[in-house]
C-alpha cells in the first residue's frame, strides 16, 4: 500500500500557484528528498501533506484514505517537523515530550522520553525550559517530539538546520533505521550530498512543479545537475 499518494496537487496564495500539479508517491521503506531553490513550493508541500494546509485541487491519499477532510485518523500516523519546534517553550524538554506521548497515548511513555532524551544528546538539558535552548538544541527537541509516537512517515522540513556535525550524523541514522523498519521519510533539503547518500527517490521543484525526479543513493551527479538548474532558472 502507498502511504503517500498526490496527484495533480495545486496550491495558491492570493492568485499565485506555489504548486502546480505534483504528482509523488511514497512507500513503505522509501526515504523521499525534496530539492529545490527558495520560493520553490517546498515547504507548501510538506505541509499540505502533514495535513497543516489545504490543496486547491489534485488528489491526496494518505495510508489508502482521501486527505481532503485531513482525517484524524491520518493525522495519527504523521511525524512533522517544521521550522518552528512546536514546543511549549515555558516547559522543560522533559515535560514537552511526556506531554506530546499522553497527546498519542504512547505506552510506556516514560520510557520512550527516556529514549528520545539520550537519542537527542539532551539529557542534561531536560529539566531546562525550552526557551532557554539554542537553535541546535530546538531542532533536537522538535525531532524527538515528531518521534515520540513512532509515526509511519517522517514529514521533514529542512531537518538539518542548526545541527551540529554529530547531530546530523545521528539524524542520518535514525532516517536509515526508520527506513529499515519499515517506515518513510519526507525532508525537503539544500544539501544535494544527503539527498544523493540518503534518498531513495528524489524530485526538484521549481516554480511549484517537479522538474525532475531520480533514486538515490549513486545518483550525485544527476541530482546536483537537475537542481543547479532549477536553481539557476529561478534567479
């Protein structure tokens, strides 16, 4: 079964397309990067899939249901992380994610913040309120709460900003063990290397419609020349 299905998916703000027609789909086991300059429609497409902003028009299937109602049931299965963290920034790191576990009625919540604290290097900081984290620390903390209940698919915008090296190599791990369960990833990027080394499938955007799709990993050179000049076209 597809876990992501869009056809045709269109998008406006105030009269003007930011998507145009897209058409992506995303299996179980596929890690899917989304390549494309600013002003691209990147983000507009990641939110319309974690089911934060309508489409104008196309079709969107998440897990074999219609999105349109943006069904809670879909909702349920998302992961997302955008470019704000969603957390309350007046509670601990802690209290965030043992928030978010009884939110998703996550068994053994404890545990799983446990887990989430030491996978995200932010044990010491857990008691700390999240106002007082730096840019890297709140990347972290938004990570570790869109994988408090083990979402199916990862929905991921710009995942690496902020991140130190280790931090990225600990996030390029958990996308591979995410793959390898079974599971899927979605993350727009710049970074045209992570996309080659991490992708399964990759598409480019530009002005809102995918100007071209490969695989990965192996595929360096034909992404970077794709979105070079997507990127070129759009300045």
């Amino acid at each position: 079964m597809r876990l992501i299905a869009a056809r045709g998916l269109c998008r406006a703000f105030a009269g003007l397309p930011v998507l145009d027609g897209v058409d992506l789909d995303v299996e179980p086991g596929d890690v899917m990067a989304i390549l494309g300059p600013n002003g691209a429609g990147k983000t507009t497409l990641l939110r319309i899939l974690a089911l934060l902003l309508r489409f104008d028009g196309g079709t969107l299937s998440l897990f074999g249901d219609d999105a349109r109602g943006r069904p809670a049931s879909a909702k349920r299965r998302l992961g997302w992380v955008g470019h704000e963290s969603a957390c309350y920034p007046d509670l601990t790191g802690r209290e965030n994610l043992e928030f978010y576990a009884a939110l998703h009625d996550v068994a053994d919540g404890t545990q799983r913040v446990a887990e989430l604290l030491e996978w995200s290097g932010l044990d010491a900081a857990a008691a700390r309120p999240v106002r007082t984290y730096s840019r890297g620390m709140l990347q972290r903390i938004a990570l570790a709460r869109a994988l408090v209940h083990d979402p199916e698919v990862l929905l991921l915008d710009e995942p690496a900003t902020g991140l130190d090296r280790r931090a990225e190599a600990a996030l390029d791990a958990l996308i591979g063990m995410h793959r390898a369960r079974g599971r899927a990833v979605v993350l727009s990027t710049h970074d045209v290397e992570r996309a080659a080394a991490l992708a399964t499938k990759v598409v480019v955007l530009h002005h809102g419609q995918v100007v071209w799709r490969g695989s990965g990993p192996g595929d360096a050179a034909a992404i970077a020349a794709a979105y070079e000049t997507a990127t070129a076209g759009a300045a």
